[in-house]
C-alpha cells in the first residue's frame, strides 16, 4: 500500500483529483439547471464529445503537465471552485 506522503507526490494522483472534482462540478451544473450533455455542449460551443471526453476524464492533459512542474518545485496545485458571483464580489470591494 502507497503511504498519503508517497501518493501526493504522483501527478496521476492530482490528475484524478482534478477530473473528479471537474466532473462534480459539471454534474452538478447539469443537475441544477436541468441540462443534458448535449444541451451543455451546445452552450458551451463544442462538440458533444468532448463533454463527453470531459465527463470520462478524457481531457486537457496540459494539466498533467503542470501538475508534474508543480510538484518538481515542491507545490501541489490547488483549484477552488467559487461562484462567480461570489468572485466578481471580492474583486470590486
């Protein structure tokens, strides 16, 4: 069994964490605003398939790529899904 010190310096591990966290976000988006795949990539502009590509994990491995640079300087990279409103807020205080 891979120890939690050993598994976070793996890029596959943040990799999967990433696309996790994506799929969840756009499920959720689907869900709360009663949208299909389709719909979703019709708002989006892109294919269907590459929702799908999305939703599988299947995506952008320029991610790996910075993932693997990020822990070669000893940093993890961390990505916070904020509502935009929430953002737009904090930057005209």
């Amino acid at each position: 069994m891979i120890k939690h010190d050993d598994l976070i310096k793996r890029p596959e591990y943040w990799l999967e964490t990433i696309q996790n966290e994506i799929f969840r976000q756009v499920t959720t988006y689907l869900k709360d605003n009663n949208l299909t795949q389709t719909h979703f990539s019709k708002q989006l502009g892109v294919s269907k398939g590459y929702v799908s590509q999305v939703m599988k994990g299947e995506f952008n491995y320029t991610l790996k790529k910075l993932i693997e640079l990020s822990l070669a300087v000893g940093k993890v990279p961390v990505i916070v899904f904020k509502p935009m409103d929430e953002i737009i807020l904090t930057e005209n205080e």
